[in-house]
C-alpha cells in the first residue's frame, strides 16, 4: 500500500495537483507519466477492472491523498 505521502508526491511529480482534475480531461503526457510510476510501483488494475490501469492508478493515488490516514 501507498502512504498518503508517496501518493501525494506521485501526484505532484506527475504534475496533478489538489483540486485533481477528472482523468478524463488529462492530458497525454500526464497520463504517460501516470503510467511510468504505475508501472515503477508494480501496480496491477483489478482483474474485473472496466477501464486502463493509468485510470485506476490515478483513482488509487487520489483516494490516498484524500484519506485520513497517514
């Protein structure tokens, strides 16, 4: 599991910062970058998963940074 720390600072050297935008308005570079550290971290979307890993790399990272625990 990613702390709250790492996930924040995924995000920001992916460039997203709080208030994130909606995966779908991001750009490709930024997408291309989520991917690199999804790819970094050996992240693996859901088997019943309906959408690309970048998509839910993204949403996990977000649901992280968002979250009370440290």
């Amino acid at each position: 599991m990613i702390s709250k720390l790492a996930a924040t600072g995924i995000l920001i050297l992916c460039d997203l910062r709080a208030p994130f935008p909606d995966f779908h308005t991001l750009d490709s570079q930024k997408v291309a970058a989520l991917v690199d550290r999804a790819h970094l971290h050996r992240y693996r979307k859901p088997k019943n998963a309906n959408g690309s890993r970048a998509r839910y790399f993204y949403s996990y990272l977000v649901r992280r940074a968002e979250s009370a625990n440290v």
